[in-house]
C-alpha cells in the first residue's frame, strides 16, 4: 500500500514529528539553516511528555539548571528556576517560553498525530499523513516522538470492568484530579509512581500502593533554588555545559572503585550523598555499574536506609529491592517516598507475594484480600523507546515497514538512521545514548548532528542518506556489547522492553558516555558519512 499525495500536499526540507524538547530544537535548528520547516504534534500545545506527565508530584529528577537547552547563552541566563528540581508546571512554562521566545508555534500543527510516513523512491521524498488527513511532503523526516511517550495501561484481567476512575501517570487530565475521601489504589512503584504515591498519600483518605517490583529511591532533597547559587551556577555555564557534552549530567564523579575503600569510608561518602541528595551517589565510585560486588555495597546501604525510615518490619521487607542491581532499573529520585508508608492511611500490597487476580467494578482483588477503590491510578510506565516510533505505519524503500524491521527488536546505526529508511533520522531513539543521560544533552547532540549532515548533504549536491545493512549490524553489535560489559541487563527492565508482554529483549541505549558517542559519531561524520550509502541528487531535482 503505497500513499498517494494528491498534488495540493505541501512540500518541506524537513518535516518534524513531535514538539517536546526534541522537536522545537529540530525546528528552531532547521529554521536558521534557512529550511522550510513542518512539525505535527498531536496535542494542543507543545511540551511533549511534560505536556502530558501532568500526575500529581510530577517533577524532574535531573537539577534544573542542567535541565534545559545550551544552544542559547541569553536563554539559559534570563530564565530563572525555582527550584532545585523544577517541577512539571515550571518545566512547561519553560518549554511554552522557548517556543514564544523562537516563534515556533507558526511551524506547528498541533491537534495532528501522524499515521503514517511512507518513502517516494521515485521522488525520493517522505510523504506524511495525519489521521484526519492532512498530507504533506518533505526531503528529510525526523523522528521527535520520544523515547517515553507511549503510556501502557497493565494488562489485569476486569480493568475494563472497574467503574471508578482510572488514571495513568503519563496520559493526566488537564482539570486537577481531587482525591479528597477517596480510596485510591496506585499501581506501579517505578520514577512515576515513586513521585506521585506521597502527594496523593496526603489527600486520599485511604491509599494501597500495589507493587510488583521493589524500587531503589534516593531522596531529592528539592529546596528552593537560592539565587546566590543560581547565579554561581549561571556564571560558569559554559563549563558546565562543556562538561555535561562529556558526562550528560554534571555529578561528582570518581576515579576510584568502591573496592579500594574501607568500608568505613564508603559508609561515610553514601552518607554524604544520600543526604545531598539525588542520583549523585551512583556515581560515588566508577565501577558500581560494572561490578557487581561493588554493586552490592551500595545497594545495601540503600536497603539499610529503607529499614531505618519505615517503621514496619514487613512493609519494610517489601519495599526492599533484592531482585536486581541498584541501578539496572532507573534509580528514582523521591520526596518522602519510604516515609508515606509510616502513615495509618496508606497500605503496600507486596505482588511478588501475590499477584493482583482480577479488578472488579468497585476495586481490586489480590489473592483472599479485597481492596475496595474509587480511583486507580496506573503508574505502569510507557512501551519505550520504539513504541512511539512504530505506532506510526512507517514505510521505507520498497514498502519495507518499520514496524516488520524490528520485529525481532531495534536496529539503528548509530542510533539515529536505519537501513531502507534514507533521510529518516531519530532523536535519542534506541541504539543512542537517549535515556541514560540527560535527554536535553542528547537531543541537543542528536540536532546538531542531523543539522550538520543536513547541511552536509546540501553543500556537496546529495539528495539522500542512508545507513548500509553492515555498517547497521556492526553498530548493533557494538551497542550489545556495550551493555554486556555492565550490570544493565541483569534486570527486567523496559530498558530491555521487558515491561511490555511478547517484546523482544533487546537491550536498547547504548550504554557509552555521551562524549564517547559523541566522538564516534563526529569521526563517521568527519570521514564523509562512513557507514552511510549517499546519492546525489537527480536533473531537476532543486531539494
Ligand atoms: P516504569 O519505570 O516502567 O514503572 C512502571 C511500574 O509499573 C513498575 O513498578 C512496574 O513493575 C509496574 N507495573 C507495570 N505493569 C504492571 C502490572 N501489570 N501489574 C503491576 N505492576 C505493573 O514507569 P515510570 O515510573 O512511568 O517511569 C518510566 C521512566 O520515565 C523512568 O524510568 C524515567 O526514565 C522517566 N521518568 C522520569 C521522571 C523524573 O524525571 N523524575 C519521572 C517519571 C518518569 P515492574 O518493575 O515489575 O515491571
């Protein structure tokens, strides 16, 4: 089934879909190359994830003076945040400046999700349908769909039976949910979870928290953003920024192993950290993600924590992770998030003991126990990094579908093409560094990347890039590799797509620091696009 445009459909350099943090970038980068420039994006305004997360407690887990672009130095100066971890309503506003400040909204269609992008061999151009119609052409089609935006409801047996409220974390109505005297039952204890279970904790009149797999949260520590630091950190952001293209987020990183310590001394540095707060105490020795021994130390020093705020020994024992090692599932970063399970109002059912049966109209049954509910919320998380990307019907040459090319799992060469889709590019998409780093630093790599090569192909009279099978398989391998050399794939993780029934297990970030991956792409790119198959472009054909 190949698509027809009829002949009125507009024609772009580039097309764009999505305007989160990703696409607005995309489209303010391609707009000063002097491109022509469409983005669709299918809610009414822009923001991407932070459009939707709109779940009580929502905030970022990143420090906001890291979290926002580096491409403007007036930007990242007159903004001023408020907090060491901005919350959801800040972090719009700041995406809904951006786009005033740049005049992005003129270039975007909102209220317009695309269904399906199909390759013209013959007119080597991508042809873009939304689902109420809409149609147009473009040279170069770039993927800002996100790695986490396609929410998962569980699949329980009787949800479509619970006559309460359902909520999920990632897909929030934009009217305040109240919960005042509800009985409300979260399920899902990971990032979203974590956050949002002490906020719904202090209104609900009663809350069960159904876990299925116990987390490792740190707490944030948030505090208001003292102007003095602010203005201290603003002052040298071209150092920071400089740094985070190295590392994706600036910590305190070390050169040493947490086994060349006295356990005395490493007791002392955790503690340190645990009480500054943040993901900072990963990084407290260099191998904690390479070696399970040193792992172990920093584990349990988390599970001891857990044990000293929460007071009942068997809530306690639930809430301890054992299956996995800290940090194989994203680490969570909390505001009294143990602490909720010392209230009388709030209950953990533990579903590694026993799993949930079924939901009924009124509530939820686990095993012998009833659990009577006026609202559930599914903190259950998102079909990451390719869902967004394949609930599009994307076509390349010769018809070939995405969606059956990956059927086995992901393959991408360097993350940000794959073989039979020429000029389609992706934005911290699977086989990138994407969600293990800061997501402002890699997308403001990826941008500049596909701007350069862009600019690239212009320049030297090219019509279409793409990447070639081999060089594909070999990247492919390259990022197994990568991950093998760590603990990553010791946990069920939706790293691996494990969350999602009958995904292939394919470890999907590529696991390298940024300025590592970062060094390997700008070689390729250096070297005239190694690794890629280049046409020129054909008589007539003026973009
Ligand atoms: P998540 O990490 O995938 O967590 C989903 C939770 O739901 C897990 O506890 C999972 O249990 C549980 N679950 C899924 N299906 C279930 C079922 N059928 N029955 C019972 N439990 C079920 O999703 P998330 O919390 O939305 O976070 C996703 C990612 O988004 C994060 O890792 C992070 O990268 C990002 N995020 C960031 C922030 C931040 O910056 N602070 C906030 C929110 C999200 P299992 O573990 O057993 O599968």
């Amino acid at each position: 089934m190949q698509f027809e445009p009829r002949s009125a459909a507009p024609h772009f350099d580039v097309i764009t879909i999505g305007a989160g943090f990703a696409g607005l970038h995309m489209l303010h980068t391609a707009r000063s190359m002097g491109l022509s420039v469409r983005v669709y994006e299918a809610a009414d305004d822009v923001g991407g994830v932070w459009y939707w997360n709109r779940y009580p407690g929502a905030r970022c887990d990143v420090e906001s003076l890291q979290y926002s672009y580096s491409f403007d130095n007036d930007l990242e100066q007159e903004w001023v945040w408020t907090e060491r971890y901005a919350a959801q309503p800040e972090i719009l506003r700041y995406i809904e400046h951006v786009a005033h400040r740049f005049d992005l909204r003129r270039d975007i269609c909102f209220r317009s999700r695309v269904k399906q992008a199909s390759y013209s061999e013959s007119r080597q151009r991508w042809e873009v349908e939304t689902e109420s119609g809409d149609r147009a052409t473009c040279r170069y089609l770039v993927m800002a769909t996100g790695a986490l935006s396609m929410p998962r409801l569980p699949d329980i047996p009787g949800m479509e039976s619970f006559e309460g409220r359902i909520y999920h974390t990632g897909a929030w109505p934009h009217e305040s949910v109240d919960f005042t005297g509800s009985r409300v039952g979260v399920i899902g204890t990971g990032s979203s979870g974590i956050q949002a279970i002490p906020q719904i904790a202090r209104q609900a009149e009663r809350l069960v928290v159904f876990q299925r797999t116990a987390n490792y949260s740190v707490p944030a520590k948030n505090a208001p953003l003292e102007p003095e630091a602010e203005r201290a950190f603003k002052a040298k952001y071209r150092e920071y920024r400089a740094l985070a293209r190295e590392v994706g987020t600036v910590y305190e990183f070390s050169d040493k192993s947490a086994r060349e310590v006295s356990d005395a001394d490493r007791l002392r540095e955790y503690e340190r950290r645990w009480q500054r707060g943040g993901v900072n105490i990963v990084h407290a020795y260099n191998d904690l993600m390479r070696d399970k021994a040193s792992n172990d130390t920093i584990a349990e020093f988390v599970r001891s924590k857990i044990r000293e705020i929460v007071k009942d020994p068997e809530t306690a024992d639930s809430l301890t992770p054992k299956d996995h090692p800290l940090g194989t599932k994203r680490v969570c970063v909390d505001i009294g998030y143990y602490e909720t399970f010392n209230r009388d109002n709030v209950a953990l059912v533990d579903l590694k003991k026993t799993p949930i049966t079924h939901v009924g109209p009124t509530g939820v049954q686990v095993g012998e126990s009833w659990h009577e509910l006026d609202a559930l919320v599914c903190a259950t998380g998102y079909d990451a990094l390719t869902g967004a990307l394949l609930a599009i019907d994307v076509r390349g040459r010769g018809g070939l579908q995405l969606r059956r090319k990956w059927a086995d799992g992901p393959r991408t060469y360097l993350g940000l093409m794959t073989a039979g889709f020429p000029n389609l590019f992706v934005i911290t998409g699977p086989g990138s560094p994407s969600v293990l780093v800061n997501v402002i630093v890699g997308i403001e790599h990826h941008v500049e990347w596909i701007a350069e090569c862009i600019g690239w192909l212009r320049r030297h009279g090219h019509t279409t890039i793409e990447a070639t099978r081999d060089a594909e398989d070999r990247w492919v391998q390259h990022v197994n590799a990568a991950a093998e050399r760590t603990l990553y794939p010791m946990a069920n993780s939706w790293f691996l797509g494990a969350n999602i029934p009958g995904k292939p297990r394919v470890f999907m970030p590529y696991v390298a620091k940024i300025g590592v991956y970062r060094r390997e792409c700008q070689e390729i790119a250096d070297a005239g696009y190694v690794g890629f198959d280049i046409r020129p472009a054909q008589p007539g054909d003026s973009r």
